[in-house]
C-alpha cells in the first residue's frame, strides 16, 4: 500500500497533466515496485495480459532520453528488451521486457552459495558486460550491484537498470553527471575522470567480494581462497590503469580460479593425458608428474636445455588463466621490466609496490617488492624470478630465513624461495640459471600457481 500511496503522489504531483499519448491506452498499472529521487517503477500489463517492467522519470531531475536509447538494438539473453517509450514535457516513461526471478541480492542471502556458484554468476556477469563493453559504442552500465543482477527460473543471469548507464566516448575528461551506488562505484565515478569499462569492471569486484565475504569492504580478518582475493584486489584498484583492462580478462582469471568447474575439470583431464601425468604430494595434495618430469637421461645430459613441450604448455596456462600474451616470444630473454610487468598485470600488485627502490642493502620491506635496485633492462636470473614467483604468493616464505645455516653471499631471500622451489618442483623444465627466457619464466610462474592452489585447495 506504500508504494501504491507513493505512485498516486507522484502522479498527482504533475497537476493531472496528461500522460504521455499511447501510454495509458497500451498498458494498465498493476504493482508498484519502487519510487525513489524522481523515478518510480512499476509492473504494466498490456491488452494481451504481457507482463512488462515500466519506468516513469520526472524530466525536472532526469535527462533520461539518450539512456533510454541505450537499450535500443540490443539483443543478449542477459539483457531485458526495449519496447516502448513516452514522453511529454513531464514524464518520460520506458516500459521493458520483464524478468522472471530473484534479485541476487536475496538470492544470495537464501541460498548457501558455493564458491563455484559465486564464480560461474560472475562469469555469466562478465559476458554481459563484454557485450555492452564491446559495442561500437561502448555502453557502461554505473551500476553493477546484487540488486541489479536477477537470477532467473533456470539459474541464468540478467542485468538490470540502466539508469545511469553512459555511452563512452574517447577523449571526455569527466562524466557529466555523478551517481551510482557508494559502496559499488569506483572513485572516478565521483568526477576524478570519466567512467570506462573499468568502472563496471570495479564494481563486479566489489560485487564478488561481498557474494564471498557478506561485506563489500575489505577485512583482512576473513581469508578468502587466493586467487579470487587477488582477483579482487585488481578488480577494485583505486587507479583504473591499475584493474583488469577488459571484463574478458576478469572472466579468463574467474575460471582458472575456479579449477572445480567441469571447464577445468575437462581441462585438467585433457592435460593430464597430453603429458601422461601422474602423482606426488604437496601437504597432502596430489600433483601432476609435469612437476618432476626430467629431460635429462644417463645418456644425454646437456648443460642448459629447454623443454619446449613445458614450456609451451606453462605459455598456454598463463594465457588461458591472464588473458596474455607476454609470454609468446618463448625465446626472448626476461628482464627485470618483465617481471615487475607480470606482478603488475597478472598478480595485481600495486606499481609503486613493485616499483619501489631499495638504495641500501638488499632487506626485505613493505615498501618495495623486489629487495633488489634494479633497473627494468636488466636480464633475469632464474633465482630471482624464482623468488619473485614464491613471494607473491606467499611473503612469509621469503622473509623467515631461520632454514638457513651459513651465509654464502647470495641475498638470503632467494636462497630460501630456491630451496622451497626445489622441494615442490617449482623449478622443473627451467634450466638456465642466468638470462632466463620468457617461456622459462612462464614456467616458473605456471609451476608457482599450480603448487600454490594445489595448497589452497586443502587450507594449508
């Protein structure tokens, strides 16, 4: 009765004025849904008995045409259909197809959501937004949260309300008008520059983030599995530069983190015939045998060689599990810039972090990662690149120096991270120790997510 209480002010409010011509001929009002800062949202039901979502702004507060021509052409099972609009000096009115469902914000409170179900809604969210996205004329949607998304009977997703949603256009410097949800819109959104696919890109990781935590602030006090966290953590950067470029990105790294999906597990399968793997354990963990495989016989024992299968295999993860291609030129030798570019773009480490320069004695501190004052040319040993790979992943590792029983010169981190990399395979099929190759760094990288997540899987 409030809403209906609501709606009759707000029509009474325009002095009787005549609705907009067809509106109240085609459909009759049947629920009101919600009023709130001059939009109210109501069920319409046509001559046929159709069911259909329409939305009534008050053109004092809203400059609404352009958005409702957003909606015009667009043809996405995700997406509600335009079919009508109205308007007069008063109201604009658009009416839409209307979704059968529950809003994600409910269903989630109702459900005791898996982590593979929070994944696979994300993922279905990302190929929305990569439709709208990747339109000749981008379409940014300013208002990704749980009450905009509805699941439907059949467990799909669809995106709703494009209030507020903009076409991007290259070269504005600011969004002209600033709304959104405070807990879900990223900082730009607020007049720092103008909104791009990153600003919905920000507001999904806010998103997942509450979907597996309940919150959407952050509280180190709850442990969430490592590679949706660091999917968060690069989603959700303050600096735009600093997010996933493209939702498609956010959608590689969704399923690579979600290896219980029957696409990994298809995967995983596929992989382990090719490389005919077979087992050994990690805190209890089963890995697959690429982990020990040697290229080396009694007969043959070259001093530096390259296994191309691994190592195209370990390119192809990395690219399946970032989105990159950095890794293509397999031949190339790594440089430092390479891997600060790998922490920055695939592990979503904040640039200054990893930019930081030590001007004293190598040390481990939170100011920079890297211990080492290197410049971005300089060639990558396989040590370094070692440590680097174990240290993002875990930084306990390479700060507790207590195995270590002499000093032979060599930074005490990286001895450590080696030693823990020898033990758990994380070096096999990278055999040059100085003036690595790229694919040989894809290697090392591959191997330190495969063991990491191995012991995520089981909480060590």
């Amino acid at each position: 009765m409030l809403y209906e209480e609501l709606f009759r002010e707000l029509m009474d409010s325009y002095d009787h004025a005549e609705y907009p011509p067809g509106f109240p001929e085609k459909y009759c009002i049947t629920e009101c849904l919600s009023e709130g800062y001059g939009i109210i949202t109501f069920v319409v039901r046509d001559r046929t008995g159709q069911d259909y979502i329409a939305k009534c702004y008050d053109r004092s507060l809203w400059t609404i045409t352009d958005n409702s021509r957003l909606l015009d052409g667009l043809d996405h099972p995700g997406l509600p259909k335009q079919t009508a609009s109205f308007i007069n000096e008063n109201v604009f009115i658009t009416v839409r197809e209307y979704i059968e469902g529950v809003p994600l914000s409910r269903y989630a409170q109702e459900k005791d959501l898996s982590r593979e179900e929070i994944v696979k809604i994300c993922m279905d969210l990302c190929d929305i937004l990569a439709y709208l996205h990747h339109r000749e004329e981008p379409i940014i949607h300013r208002d990704i949260k749980p009450q905009n998304i509805i699941i439907r009977p059949d467990g799909g997703v669809s995106l709703i309300d494009f209030d507020i949603a903009r076409v991007y256009r290259s070269g504005n410097d600011t969004d002209t008008v600033f709304f959104g949800t405070p807990a879900y819109a990223p900082p730009e959104q607020y007049g720092f520059s103008q909104t791009d696919a990153r600003a919905d890109i920000y507001a999904l990781g806010i998103m997942l983030r509450w979907l597996l935590t309940g919150s959407t602030k952050e509280n180190k006090n709850i442990r969430i599995y490592r590679p949706l966290a660091k999917i968060i953590r690069k989603c959700t950067a303050f600096a735009p530069k600093e997010r996933f470029a493209d939702v498609l990105q956010v959608r590689s790294a969704l399923l690579a983190a979600n290896p219980k999906s029957q696409g990994l597990r298809l995967a995983g399968v596929i992989l382990c015939a090719v490389l005919g793997a077979g087992a050994l354990t990690y805190g209890g963990v089963g890995l697959y045998r690429y982990l020990t495989y040697s290229p080396f016989t009694e007969d043959a024992v070259p001093a530096f060689t390259s296994d191309a299968e691994r190592i195209s295999d370990a390119v192809a993860y990395m690219k399946d599990k970032y989105g990159t291609s950095m890794f293509d030129e397999t031949e190339a030798i790594a440089t430092v810039g390479d891997l600060r570019a790998a922490m920055i773009d695939l592990y979503g480490l904040d640039r200054d972090y990893v930019y930081g320069i030590n001007e004293d004695m190598p040390q481990e501190n939170d100011a920079y990662f890297l211990p080492w004052g290197w410049e971005d040319g300089q060639t990558l040993d396989r040590d370094v690149a070692v440590y680097a790979a174990v240290k993002v992943h875990d930084p306990s590792i390479v700060a507790d120096w207590s195995s270590l029983k002499d000093d032979n010169g060599f930074y005490p981190g990286a001895r450590v991270a080696v030693a823990f990399a020898e033990e758990y395979g994380i070096m096999t099929g990278a055999n040059h120790p100085g003036d690595i190759p790229m694919g040989e760094l894809a290697v090392i990288l591959a191997n330190a997510d495969r063991v990491f997540e191995a012991a995520d899987e089981t909480g060590r």
